[in-house]
C-alpha cells in the first residue's frame, strides 16, 4: 500500500525541522562531550586493561578463596577420607609398642600406608585444579584481564594452607594409637615429613594439570608417575638390590625420603641388638643413608622446583593460544 501524498508531506517536514533544530543541538553536545573525553588509542586501552600486580593479586585471591568456600562438598569429602583412612589404621596397627619384631614389622607397614596413602590423595585432590579452569583463564588471558603470575600465586596461596591442614588432622588421629614413640619430638618430626609429603604430592599434582587439557589424560598419566614412587621408595625391594642403571630412581621418590624420616625419629640405634640379625635396626636394614636434616630439603627442594615448573607450562599454555 502506496503512503498518502499528506502522509509523505508531513514527513518532509519533520525532516526539516529536525535538520534545521534539533541535529545542530545534538551535535554541539557531542562536540563538547568529545572535548572532555580522554581519547583510548590502543596504548592506553592496554594500560587499562593491565592493571597493577598488586590488584590483580588482591582481586584473584578473593576470586579463588571465595570459590574455595563455596565448595564445601570437597572439603567434606577430604574429611571423611583422613577421618575413614585413620580409622582404618588404627584398627589394624592398634598400640603397636615395643621394638620386636611383630611391633616393628607392624610400625613400618604402618609407615609405609601412611606415605602411600597421603600422597596420592594429596595428587589426585589439585588433579583438576587447571583442566577444569582452563578455558575461563584462556579466555581471560586473552582478554589481558591478569597475568599468569598473580593467577598461579593466588591458586597455591590460596589452597596449599589448607591442603596442609589434611596432614595435621591425619596425625592427630593416628600416631597415638598406633604406639609411635610417645614424644614431641617424635610427633613433630612425623608431622614436619608428613606435610612435607603432602606439599611434594600438591606440587606434582599441580605440575600434572597444568601439563594437560585434558581430564582424562592426566589421570591416564597418573599411575605410571605414581607407581614408580612406590617401588622404587625402598620398602618392597631394599635400594641396594635394585640394578645400578635404575637406582638412582628412588631420589626422585618423596615416599622414600619420608619412610627415611619416620624410620630415624622413630627407631634408634640402641633399642636393637646388633647381634640380632633378624631384628636389626631398621634404618641400616633398609639401606636408609641420606640423613633426617637431607630428606626434609630435598623434598622441599623438589616441590618447589615442581612448582616453578608449573608457572611455566602455564606460561606456555597463553602463548600457544
């Protein structure tokens, strides 16, 4: 349907008064609106968007202790595993006291649980601390929202306290039941190597997950790390009978650094009879050599060259995109 001649003259005419009123007035104010507007070149813009360390620091750190909060199903759960896995423990290594040969036996499979058990919670708990987060911290990467640094700072400020939490918990419930030497001095020393286990086993897990997108290939990739740590600890096979070419394997091992830990607070020289060859002291038995003071800093050592490692592959991970 064709407009009416009226129709098409009364817009003519709003035309006309809107170019002879109203668009000289519109555009005096974006002229004088444009002279007090700071002009955003690209330079700036960048400067805008990269704010300081500090406030990206202070900004993603309450970003992830909010998030950490409100996951209160994952902090159960790891409750429930010290609370069910002490537990277990002190069913079947009750009040394990004295220094024969049934007590130390039980003592040192005791030992042994313990490593194994809190390290690999300790890896699989940060597994999928960045695959999970990978395409939102990607995306405001390339947004240039905040550095790799700050990001991956506040991550391990952030969740290595509590993660050391579990071992203090884990340690209360068990070492004065099982019958460990009933000292602060002992309980001290097996707590320091037990939070040094848990801090190398968060490092390595972490290292893991930033290595890979993909969920399912980290954990693939789990056992074959894993594993190794365990035979290669000392405990199944004495390090001394391991071929040469592959012995120097078990420095690479964080379980068999604590074992040594806990085998020198625990046993001492005296409270064996060198004649005894069937219940000789343990350190000397398992070729335990390296020292307590060498073990607690390699394991810190390792851990942190570990998360060094990690701000790399992270760093890699932005350029690559």
């Amino acid at each position: 349907e064709k407009p009416e001649p009226e129709d098409l003259k009364e817009q003519e005419e709003l035309f006309t008064q809107y170019d002879q009123h109203l668009r000289p007035a519109i555009k005096a104010e974006i002229t004088e609106a444009e002279k007090d507007a700071v002009p955003l070149n690209k330079q700036r813009l960048d400067q805008f968007r990269a704010s300081s360390f500090s406030m990206q620091f202070e900004q993603l750190t309450n970003r992830a202790f909010k998030n950490l909060l409100r996951n209160t199903t994952f902090t159960r759960v790891r409750i429930i595993q010290v609370i069910v896995l002490g537990i277990i423990m002190i069913i079947l290594f009750w009040n394990k006291k004295g220094y024969d040969l049934e007590n130390v036996q039980a003592k040192n499979g005791a030992f042994f649980f313990v490593c194994v058990n809190q390290f690999m919670l300790a890896v699989q708990s940060v597994l999928l601390t960045f695959p999970l987060e990978r395409g939102l911290f990607l995306r405001e990467q390339a947004n240039r929202m905040y550095g790799v640094l700050p990001y991956y700072l506040t991550k391990s400020l952030v969740e290595v306290p509590f993660q050391l939490l579990i071992p203090i918990l884990f340690s209360l419930i068990v070492f004065w039941a099982v019958g460990f030497r009933r000292s602060v001095e002992m309980y001290f020393l097996f707590l320091a190597g037990l939070m040094l286990l848990v801090f190398f086993g968060n490092s390595l897990g972490i290292l893991l997950s930033s290595m890979f997108s993909n969920v399912r290939s980290a954990f693939t990739l789990l056992p074959i790390v894993i594993i190794p740590m365990q035979l290669f600890a000392g405990y199944m096979s004495n390090v001394n009978t391991i071929v040469s070419w592959l012995r120097w394997l078990q420095y690479l091992s964080p379980i068999r650094y604590t074992l040594e830990v806990f085998f020198r607070a625990e046993y001492k020289e005296s409270d064996f009879d060198p004649n005894d060859q069937l219940n000789s002291y343990p350190v000397d038995s398992y070729s335990f050599s390296i020292g307590l003071g060498w073990c607690y800093i390699i394991m810190a050592l390792i851990s942190v060259g570990a998360r060094i490692l990690t701000y790399f592959f992270l760093k890699m991970q932005t350029i690559n995109t």
